[in-house]
C-alpha cells in the first residue's frame, strides 16, 4: 500500500527544476566555472519518477536545460521500475554501489536510509548557496531534518490525510457539507443517515464512509483521541494505551456495529474504481491528495475535502516524498543543483498542475496552478489549511517494519467480525516494543570480523569439493579417466554458474542467517548474531501464519491441480482437431507471465465489478470478497493458479499418449469398468508423470511470489503472507537480510525435507514398471 | 451417443473457461478509457479503440529499442541455456564418471532453491565483476546453465537414444564434444525445441531481473516497461491490459510456430522418467 | 592388416564378474568368431577391444603394440552394430563419410570414397536417402560401409544379422565373407548363431559364463569339443549329453555297458551327435517318446531311464512312439567329458 500512496506523490517533484535560474547556477560557482571540456564523460544519473507519468516531459525539459547549460555532461533519467519496484530500485543501486545522483523517497524511509549513512548531508551546499531561503518552502520540509537540523532533501510533494465527502449525496439525504470543526459524532450521524439499501435486495449498497485502513491512515484517528504511536523517545509502543484503544474501537464500530462503513476497492485495487467514485460512499477517507487525481474524472457528482472530524482535538497525519542525493553519487555539485530545480518554482509548479501531490513550495502551493479554482475540489486549501494540525509518523530507523508488525493485527481489527480491540492492541504493542528492543541492542553487537564471509565462503567451496573428490571412488584406468574428464570439461559450464549463482549465494546466505545485516550497508558492517535469527523465527507469529498460508496454498493447489490436470488430460487427450484445439487453449494461460496473470486475475476477482461475483451473483450465489477476506485470499490465489494448470495438464497427455493402450483395451475385454479402468490400470502406468508433477508442482506452490506480491502485497492481515513474499520483505521492506536469509534456509530445507519424502512415499505408488523402455 | 455430447460440451466448456481471462483482458484493453472493467464484449461492436494500443506502446517508452533489447536478451539465454544444458544434460547422460550422482543431486537440489534466496548475493557477484547494469546478469545465468530442470530435461531426452549410437561415434572418431554436437544436438530437436521456448517465456517475462539489474534507460526491457504501469495512478487500466496484450503476443506467436515439435519435447520429457 | 592379442583381460562390475582372465590372439587377416549364447560376455569383450569399455586386467595388442590405453578412435579399429547405429540425422553418404570427416579428410577425398565403398556394396542408388527410408538389409549395408571406408586394421562386428530376418541373414552372411576375402582384414564377429559362426569363421572362440572354452578351427571345434558346453552348442540338433558312471572302465547307459571311455572310473558325460546314433538289435535300450518328420529326416525323442536324447536319421519310416530301441554307435562317434568340469576326456 505504500506504493500506492508513493504513486500519488511521486509526480510531485518537478517544478523547481525547470527554472534554473542563473543566479542559483551562480551560487554554484564551482560548477558554473567549470569549462566545457570537464564536463564530457561524465554523468547525473536522476531516478525520480517513472516514464508513464505525466511530469516526465517536464523531467526531460530539465534533462535538456542542464545538458545544453554543461556541455558533455550526460543527465540520465531512469525509471523507478514501476510502482512494484520503486522502493527496491534506489536500494538496489545502494546496495551495489552504483551511481546515482538525485533520488526521490518516501519521508517515512528517511529514518531507515539516514541510519544506515545513505544519504548526503545537504547543509554544507546550502551553506554556500546564497539563493538558498528556507523560508520559501513549508514546513513540512522539516520532515527531512536529522537530530542537528541539517537537511537532508527537499519536499517533492507531500499531503495531508483529509476526508472526501460526496456533496450531491449529503444534499440527497438533507445534510450540509462537513464544517471544518466537525466531530466525530457528526460523522457517525451522517454516516447513518446515508447507508441505504437502494435496490432492496438485502444488501447494502451505498455507504456513509468509505473507510481506508493502512496504519498512516488510522493513525490519526488515535491522535484526535489523544493517543499515539510511540511514546516520545521513541523507544515503547503506546497503541495499548486506552485512548488507542478507544479510537480503533469506534473506527471498527463503524464497520462492525453501526455497519455504515466498507473499505473503498481502492484499498486493494487502486485501479478499479472505488465505491467513492461510484457514488455509493458519502465519504471516504482518511485519504491524502493523490486521490483527487483519479476523482477528477468524476462528472455524475459534485465532490470536495474537508478536514478529518476531530475527536477530543483535530489532528491528521501527513506523507510526503522528497528529492534526495544519495551516498553513491558521484557528482553531489551537480546533484544539489539538480535538487534544488526539481524543488524550485517551475517543476513545483508543474506537479501541481498534474495534481496528484501539494507542492512543497509555498509559492507553487499557494499558486493558482495548485488550488485549480475550477476543477474540482473546490476546496484545495484545506490540504494547506490543516498543517498546524499534521505530523509525520515517527521518524524511526525502520518504520516500514512497524508498520509491517502492526498491520496484520490492524487489519484484523477492521476486517474481521469478530475482535478483541484491546487484546490486538496489546499484541501490536508487544511486537513493536520487542522489535524497538532489539533495534537498541543492535549496535552493540560485535561487528563480523573483516574477511570472514570470503573466508567461510572459500573454505566451504573447497571442503565441498574435497569431499566430493574423496568421496568419488577409487581411480578408473586410463580411458575412463580419458572419459571423465571430457565429462567434466562439459560440466564446467554448469558448474561455474552453480557456484557463482547457486552454491556461492546460498552459503553466503547461510553465513548472512546467522547475522544482522542491513542491504544498505557494506557486507563488512554484518553483525554477528549466531541463530538468533533462528529463534526469533520460532516465536514469530507472522511467520507462523505466513508458514501456515503457505502450507494451506500449497496442500490446496498441488492437489486440484494435479485432479483438474488429469481431468483436462483425461477429457482432452483424443488426437481430434476439437481436442487439439481445446488443449492449447488450456495450455496458453501457462505460458502468461505472472505479472499479467496477476494483473487479469485482479480484476476478474474484484469483489464488486468483478467478472466471477458478476456470474456468482447473477446464479444466485454467494459473493465472497476473495482478495480481501482473509478466508477467501487463499482459495483466490488457488484458482490463479489453476488457471495455469495447463503444462501439467500437457504432460498428462504425452504421458497418456505414450501408456500402454493394449492393458487398457485388455482390461475393457475383461469387462472393467470406466472407473476400474482407470484406476487400475491408467493410472498406475501413469504414476511415475503423476510424481513427476507432484514435485514440480509442490516447488512452485513454496515459491509462490509474484502473484501476492502484486495483488495483496500479503493481506489481508497475514492472510497471504507467503514465505517467498515474506523473506522479500523482511530482506529489502524491513532491511533485515539476515532473518530473510534464515527465511529462505528454512524454506529451502522444509522443500529438500518434503521433495525426499515424497519421493520416499512415492517408492509405494509409483509403479516403475510402468516405464516405457526407451 | 449422448456420452459423446456430454463430452463435446465438456470439452467447449473447459476451453471457454480457460480462454476467458484473456478475452477479457483483450476485451478490457479495447474499450474507452474509463469503462473497460464494467464493459461488455458487445460493446466493441460500436465503440472499439484500437488506439489504445498506441498509447500504450508510446507509454512504454521507446518501444522499438525495449523490443531490441528484449530480443537480444531473450535470444542470448535461449543460445546458452540450451548449450549449456544440453552439454550437461549430455555429460549426464552418456558418459560414466565418477562423482555423477553426486553432481546430479546437486543440479537437482538447485531446483529447491528459490530464487529470492540468492538474489543479494548473486547481485554482489555482479556488482564486483562490474557486470550491474549490463545484460550480463540477465543472460549469464542462463548461460551458465541457470535453470537445473532443464539439465534434468536434456538428460532424460539423451537416455532415450540407443548407447550404440555414441559408441559408434567414438568409434569413428569422436570425442565426447563432437558426439554432443554432430549426433546428440541434431537428434534432441523436439528438445531443443521445448527447452527453448521454456527460456523464451521466462527470460521475456523476467520482471525481476531488469528491475534489479538495469538502471539505464536505453537498456530497458519491456517486462520492466510493463511493470511501470502497475499500479501508477497515471495509467489507465485499458492501457495497462493493452500493453499486457502487446507483450504477451510474441510469447503467444512464438508457442503457436513451434508447438508441435514443443509437444513432442514434452512427450518425452513425460514418457520417460 | 593386424594381429591382435588378448592377453589375460578380464572385467568385473563391482562385484560381478562379467570375464574370467581371458588371451586369445588374432591372426593377421583372420576372421575369428566368438561364439556364445547371450549374456556370456561375447560383448564385452568386443567393447574392451573397440575401447568402449576398459578392462579390468590384462593387455590388448595390435600387431605388439599395446592399444589398451588407447581412445577407441585412436585404435584404428570399425565396428559394426546388431541395431546399426545409423545416424538417422543423416543421408547415407553422410553416414559413410563420417568417420573421414571427423577425421578431417578433404572433401573431395571423402566423396570419392563414400562412391567407391557404395559401389561395393551396392549402394549407390541410396546415398541422398536418410536410414528411416532404407529395409534392415539396407540399413546394415550403409553400416558395414562406415566400417569399411575408414580401412581399419581390425573390424568389429557384434551380431550384426540378428536384427534379419532370415533370407537376408544368408545374403548379407556371404557378403561379408566376400567382404572379408576381398579385404582381408583380421575381423572380430561376435555371435550366439553357430551358422554364422560355422561358415564366417577360420577360426572360433566360444564363450561362456566369462569363460573361453575353445578356441579353433569350425570342424575342429564341432568334431572334437573341448568341453560339453561347447559340444551342445555347437550341431543342431544339439548334441546329446548322457550322463552316467564309469565303472571298471564300462560306461552304464539303459541297461548296457559301454567300453571306451577314457577313464576307469567315475561320473562322466557321454556326447553323441544325433546324426551318429543308429538303432540296432542290442546296446543301450531306450524308450520312443516321439517322433517328428521333417521330409528328408526323421528326428526321434527318446527316453533312456531319466535322460533324454534325441537320434536324428533318414531312414525311421517306420518307429513309432512307445517302441523300445537299442542304441549303438561307432567308437569314434563317443565324445566323453569330465561329469563335474565338463572338460574332454
């Protein structure tokens, strides 16, 4: 869900750049000065948006300018990689020591990247930077301030969290747009008012809110009660303290009591439309700016903002992207430069036009470029008007990991029919407190002595190949030693990229499980923690429930996938054109990337306009909410991986085609019947493909990834939270690459320990005679 | 008579069921901007906009160069995966060696490994070779035969012809080398067929690679430009399924051309085992 | 032109042992056949000396140089398959000329030979064909023409007519005879089939269980078999096998007492040819089981007390089952043999 609310914001950045007025190029009198001849070969490598947004024309405008002001130099603007992968890619080029000059992240990764030395302290170019004025800027430019004050970028964009209201429908029911010091009751009165069963058919279709629900979302209906996150050395949870307590309990009170809320498809579904837009919300929200983006196509009401409802006080939280320059630049001069016009006035202003973000920039904010008097909403200034009352989320090392403890039990408070409010709340206090502790003690731990992983790496390569050249048997004479090592020469391929792509990394792996190290750091900065990791493992209930997701998809899939299979096999196996063509389009699904399977699936199985509930609802059965019922996530993802069935169901038939059709004509003669047949004789000589696609198939189920990734980054709860996905974020969301390397040693042996037995197991079904001389 | 009905309407019904998601997604990547999710196939009739397609491709980037590049990468793996895991598959097969099971479980144990479990180091490997934003890590895995399953594959199809093939070879005057490369190769086409399209579909579908490896623009690949269009607020689902359907055309193009030597592949990877 | 030696190869796997320590030796432009029913190790020898296999123990010469730590190629030797290993991936001049390709003669070179050696064998009508295309005869022709276009010092052959049916088996039989008077290359035949081995071979080595039992010329081997093995493989039918003790020098068989035999006393097996045995009015009784006519002979199945033997002559219109006969047979027709090694008296 970060990404999403990073997608809104992301387009933010431009306008300063744009402008580059010579007097701040003649600030940089260094750079200025430079004769032509210093700038070719070198580079600016930009990474700040992708190329489908709408600001990136104004990047490339930016690109030519500097290119045309340093002649020889080469700006070079990349993709962040798609939404999926814009957090990973900076760190990837961290991580590998790559260039890279100006950067754009999320103000809640600041922590973690300012902790782990990633970014350049900006104050020194400031300091000689005589166009350089603070005060042009809002305040939320603060946000990017270590513990001295020193600044470390500049606002791209930031927003609010804010309510959206449906004006039309308010009228329709005889309310008054919200007043800017509403309450809680207000809402919950409104709420009321407006949640109807327009069709009669039982259900309910038109919502007073329109509830979101990741945990910067909920935040501030804690602190309008008078709660918070963490207490103010940040060092313990308060979530279990009553005033969070009681501010969760009524946000799932109007879900699961006073059943005027739902949850906006947008929360797992940004791309399809929401209840909001279909006018079935009254509100919708908390929600940042971005949203205004996807609403500006709405023309069947009229729409507008309003600040969130107070409880005992008003407060909101705030995101915020901005525009940074890496450690691993290596032109910080120009880098700055770079910064300072994509935060200056013309691509600010720029990024208010597009609107998907409020510009950092008091002048471009307050511009008319920003407040649009004639699109909707009408209200913009109410996204300026509620700063007094914004914060950041705590600017800890590793917020994404709180938020990622916290967000399974949040979800199961405002998803789930039944909850204890207090008890998830304590648990979600727990984990943070427990996780806050170890962060603590994480410095003190002695630092892996320099050279040791190349060391254990090195020893370990020779011990296996010692033990392999001790343990291949006595000395063959003279032609088969002729034989083996022209077998060994064909080999050597194979095994140059099994060390350096598959053994290497997987001991490394290993030596990484047993210690605490961050992506962003050197490989020298791993601190040795022996199988701690390990143990944490075994008391981790995200990673029981992300073992028993992955269990329960995988005893579900493997299955039905081998029945549907040898079903489809069974049916389609006839040499007929109408089979033959039947075949392939079972087969084609298997040959779809995952990333558009993905994609398809999404909307297919989105609860509200998808095609399967259209077909369920229309046969008069139930509509589960699939994707986002914790119940349904799992047999949702069953079924995408059904549909891929085909290159079982292939295997199947060549298996069919090549079975002896005599035993099965014999056995017709002897008067068995279909079933008998087919059990008797079919499927033992089919046994050894039926193995085959077992294994192949439980190796796929372990190492579902792509699919959860892209459609419930794991939710609901930890509902689809499997292992593969897991590891993946606790290695590059949470930085901590050792408990994702232990993930993946467990993985990895719970795979080795079930493909051997059932492979043992199979000794007893398997029927070998069944194999078909060549 | 009527089992055969039954069956006939089975048989529709199955291949429907399976092609629907995709008339779907086609369906979907045809309609006005705004009103493909809730659109009907009927409304193509009279309000159809194939212009979607050009700007999806426009989106993406610079297509024809996303397109080079795809295609060069795709068909380097494609060269090395199969020289490499024929050579091994071959070594397995057809010669006695001391230590061949050993190396055998390793190739297989490799097939337990996941991916994700090597990424950062493997990232290292190529950061200290200077390889990171080349093509190299998306190509030399696969080259260096990447992908065990295929090893297991070539194997399996090399056990299948006579052993008096090789020795007459030997006989007449070949080394292992040329047995792999003047008899077993030219005789292992189906294989070669169906190991190949395997590593076309998942080197032009690799998302994760490009995403990790390349930072140039100019050196982009079209998976990478279709997963810019995941979940950006910008895009507009049809052109997103637009793209999808662009990039999926050539693995759908590709699969249709070879078939039918791919099944014979795929027969004997499921005869003998 | 060469002479092979075998000098005391032997070969186990693991704990089976396939050849008992075996020497044998090939005469320049000999044509030696081994002889052996299945699973006896013929084959494995004939791949210890292509090189395909390495042998446990022992030398292997070619013309006094030793070959045994030699790559099969580097042997100089041709070998031709029960299931001709044709490439099938290949036209028939293609498959001819392999072995000159891979040897890197020129192509022209090449070319003249692949016509020279299709000519010979009366292949010149095939060569653009692929093997699928071609009968059984044909396709062990195309094999017999990549041995023989390399000019080998030695040929292997390892049953290369089994795969026949057996009009061709006879043809392609007197080919590779005229083959070899015309080429006079030493030959290794490997074959279970006696008639093969009787008029290919100058000489023949029968194998069995890993072990060499004889090793000589094709009459000296059917007439005086070294061991009783060799005596019941070689004829057909099969000589008898009458076991039996010796006593005083007499040999007790249904009921009479048989002079001859070699020794004075002990277990010993009588051999008779089934060609050699005549009825008379007294000698070893036996009992008619059965009789089959073949036209221009008669075979009887007879019983003498527990054993069985089989008397196979032109002249038994008349026997009938159930009729006692008497055996009787020259002196020399007796073959005797050791009861418990089996070796010749």
């Amino acid at each position: 869900m970060r990404e999403r609310r990073l997608g809104p914001l992301r387009s933010t950045c431009y306008n300063g750049a744009a402008m580059l007025p010579g007097a701040l190029l003649a600030c940089c009198a260094s750079s200025w000065s430079a004769a032509p001849q210093e700038w070719r070969d070198r580079r600016l490598v930009v990474m700040v948006d992708e190329r489908s947004f709408e600001s990136w024309p104004g990047l490339v405008e930016l690109e030519r300018e500097f290119e045309a002001r340093y002649p020889g130099l080469d700006v070079r603007l990349t993709d962040m990689g798609g939404a999926v992968g814009q957090q990973d890619k900076p760190r990837f080029m961290l991580t590998g020591d790559l260039q890279l000059d100006v950067a754009r992240i999320d103000v809640t990764e600041f922590g973690a990247f300012l902790a782990e030395g990633a970014l350049v302290d900006l104050e020194p170019y400031f300091a000689r930077d005589a166009s350089w004025d603070a005060t042009q800027y809002l305040a939320v430019i603060d946000g990017m301030r270590d513990a001295r004050g020193h600044l470390y970028g500049l606002t791209s964009t930031f927003s609010p969290y804010v309510m959206y209201y449906n004006r039309d429908l308010l009228r329709a029911h005889g309310l008054d747009a919200p007043r800017p010091d509403w309450t809680w009751d207000d809402l919950l009165a409104a709420c009321r008012a407006t949640t109807v069963d327009l069709d009669g058919d039982g259900r309910i279709d038109q919502f007073g809110i329109s509830l979101t629900q990741w945990l910067q979302a909920v935040t501030p209906w804690i602190w309008q009660n008078g709660g918070d996150l963490l207490d103010e050395r940040g060092e313990r949870s308060r979530l279990a303290e009553p005033e969070a307590v009681a501010a969760l309990t009524f946000v799932r009170g109007l879900l699961h009591e006073e059943r005027v809320a739902s949850f906006d498809a947008s929360f797992d579904n940004q791309l399809s439309q929401g209840l909001f837009q279909a006018g079935r919300a009254a509100f919708y929200g908390p929600v940042g700016y971005w949203e205004t983006y996807r609403f500006k196509y709405i023309e069947d009401f009229e729409w507008d903002v309003a600040p969130l409802p107070r409880g005992q006080r008003a407060a909101t939280s705030l995101a915020m992207t901005a525009y940074v320059v890496p450690r691993t630049s290596r032109e910080p001069e120009l880098a700055y430069e770079f910064v300072r016009a994509l935060a200056g006035e013309r691509f600010q202003r720029l990024l208010a036009r597009i609107g998907n973000g409020v510009p950092g920039r008091i002048s471009a904010a307050r511009s008319v470029d920003f407040l649009k008097p004639d699109v909707a909403p009408a209200s913009e200034h109410v996204f300026l008007d509620v700063l007094p009352q914004a914060r950041f989320m705590p600017p800890l090392a590793n917020w994404r990991k709180i938020e990622d403890l916290c967000s399974s039990e949040l979800q199961s408070i405002l998803l789930l029919e039944q909850c204890d409010v207090a008890a998830a709340c304590g648990r979600m206090a727990a984990r943070t407190d427990e996780y806050l502790a170890r962060e603590r003690v994480r410095a003190a731990r002695p630092r892996l002595p320099e050279g040791t992983l190349a060391l254990a790496l090195s020893l370990s390569m020779l011990g296996a190949l010692g033990l392999f050249v001790a343990r291949r048997g006595p000395r063959p004479g003279r032609i088969a030693r002729a034989e083996e090592r022209s077998a060994y020469a064909m080999l050597v391929p194979w095994a140059l990229g099994f060390c350096a792509f598959f053994f290497g990394p997987a001991l490394a792996t290993l030596v990484v499980s047993l210690c605490e190290w961050s992506p962003l750091r050197e490989l020298g900065d791993a601190r040795w923690l022996g199988v701690d990791n390990y143990a944490r493992l075994a008391t981790d209930p995200t990673f029981q429930r992300s073992l028993a997701a992955t269990a329960s998809y995988a005893a579900a899939s493997v299955p039905l996938g081998l029945l549907l299979a040898l079903a489809l096999a069974l049916l389609l196996r006839d040499e007929g054109a109408l089979a033959t063509g039947a075949r392939t389009l079972v087969y084609v699904p298997a040959i779809v990337s995952p990333v558009i399977v993905a994609a398809v699936w999404r909307f297919l199985l989105d609860p509200d306009r998808g095609l399967l509930n259209d077909a369920l609802f229309r046969c008069g059965l139930p509509t589960p909410a699939w994707t986002r019922d914790p119940d349904w996530v799992v047999p949702s993802f069953v079924l995408m991986s059904l549909w891929s069935v085909g290159g079982q169901m292939l295997v199947f038939v060549a298996a069919l085609k090549a079975a002896d059709r005599d035993l099965e004509d014999a056995a017709r003669i002897d008067g068995a019947g279909w079933w008998r047949r087919l059990w008797h004789v079919t499927l033992p000589q089919l046994s050894p493909v039926i193995l085959f696609n077992a294994m192949i198939g439980l190796l796929n189920a372990f190492q579902i990834f792509a699919q959860p990734y892209i459609v419930t980054q794991g939710g609901p709860g930890d509902a689809s939270r499997f292992l593969v996905l897991y590891l993946y974020e606790s290695g590059f969301r949470h930085l901590d690459m050792g408990y994702a390397s232990a993930i993946a040693w467990v993985l990895f042996a719970l795979l080795a320990a079930l493909g051997f037995t059932l492979w043992r197991c199979s000794a007893r079904w398997v029927h070998q005679s069944a194999r078909r001389a060549a | 008579m009527s089992a055969r009905v039954l069956r006939w309407v089975a048989l529709v019904v199955c291949a429907s069921l399976f092609a629907l998601p995709l008339v779907y997604m086609l369906s979907v990547s045809l309609h006005r901007e705004g009103t493909g999710l809730g659109g009907s196939l009927a409304d193509l009739a009279h309000d159809a906009h194939p212009e979607n397609y050009g700007v999806a491709l426009e989106k993406m980037g610079d297509f024809p160069r996303l397109l080079a590049n795809t295609v060069v990468v795709t068909v380097l793996s494609i060269a090395g995966q199969l020289l490499t895991c024929s050579l091994a598959g071959y070594a397995f097969a057809r010669i006695e060696f001391r230590g061949r099971d050993a190396l055998f479980v390793a190739v297989l144990a490799t097939m337990m490994l996941p991916e994700q479990v090597s990424a950062i180091p493997r990232f290292l490997v190529f950061r200290s070779l200077g390889m990171v934003d080349t093509f190299a890590p998306l190509v030399l895995p696969a080259v260096l035969g990447g992908a065990p399953f295929f090893i297991f594959l070539f194997r399996q199809y090399f056990l299948t012809l006579p052993a008096e093939l090789t020795e007459a070879a030997r006989i007449d005057g070949c080394g292992h080398l040329r047995i792999w490369w003047s008899i077993a190769l030219p005789l292992a086409r189906p294989m070669l067929v169906t190991v190949g399209i395997f590593t076309f579909l998942a080197a032009w579908n690799d998302f994760w690679s490009p995403l990790v490896y390349l930072f140039s623009p100019e050196r982009s690949t079209l998976s990478l430009a279709l997963a810019s269009f995941n979940r950006t607020y910008d895009t507009a689902v049809e052109h997103m399924m637009a793209a999808s359907a662009v990039v999926l055309a050539p693995c759908l193009i590709v699969y249709f051309v070879a078939q039918k030597l791919f099944l014979r592949g795929v027969q004997v990877a499921a005869s003998k085992h | 032109m060469a002479r092979l030696e075998i000098d005391g190869i032997s070969k186990h796997f693991g704990a089976s042992r396939v050849l008992e320590p075996l020497s044998l030796c090939v005469e320049n432009g000999e044509f030696l056949v081994i002889l052996g029913p299945s699973g006896c190790g013929k084959s494995t020898l004939l791949r210890i000396v292509a090189g395909l296999i390495e042998a446990s123990s022992g030398e292997l010469r070619l013309d006094g140089q030793r070959i045994d730590d030699l790559a099969p190629a580097e042997r100089d030797v041709a070998m031709v398959f029960q299931n001709y290993a044709l490439y099938p991936h290949m036209s028939v001049r293609d498959n001819i000329g392999f072995p000159l390709r891979v040897a890197g003669v020129s192509h022209t070179e090449t070319a003249a030979r692949v016509a020279e050696t299709a000519r010979t064998l009366g292949l010149d009508a095939l060569l653009e064909r692929k093997p699928a295309a071609l009968s059984g005869g044909q396709m062990q022709r195309v094999a017999l023409g990549r041995a023989l276009i390399r000019r080998p010092r030695l040929f292997l052959f390892d049953e290369p007519l089994s795969n026949l049916d057996a009009k061709l088996r006879d043809e392609l039989r007197h080919e590779i005879g005229a083959l070899h008077s015309l080429t006079q290359t030493t030959t290794l035949y490997v074959t279970h089939d006696q008639v093969e081995a009787m008029t290919l071979g100058s000489r023949i080595a029968l194998l069995e269980g890993g072990r060499l039992h004889q090793v000589g010329r094709p009459l000296e081997v059917f007439s005086r078999p070294a061991t009783s093995f060799v005596a019941a493989f070689l004829g057909s039918p099969p000589m008898n096998l009458l076991r039996g003790e010796v006593r005083s020098g007499a040999f007790e068989l249904g009921g009479s007492r048989i002079t001859g035999a070699p020794v004075e006393s002990g277990e010993v097996v009588l051999g008779l040819r089934p060609h050699e045995v005549e009825f008379g009015s007294s000698g070893a009784a036996a009992r008619v089981e059965g009789v089959e006519r073949l036209g221009h002979q008669t075979l009887a199945r007879l019983s003498i007390g527990a054993q069985h033997a089989v008397v196979c002559r032109e002249d038994l219109e008349s026997l009938a089952p159930g009729q006692t006969v008497h055996l009787c047979f020259a002196p020399r027709a007796a073959h005797w043999f050791d009861a418990r090694d089996g070796r010749r008296l």
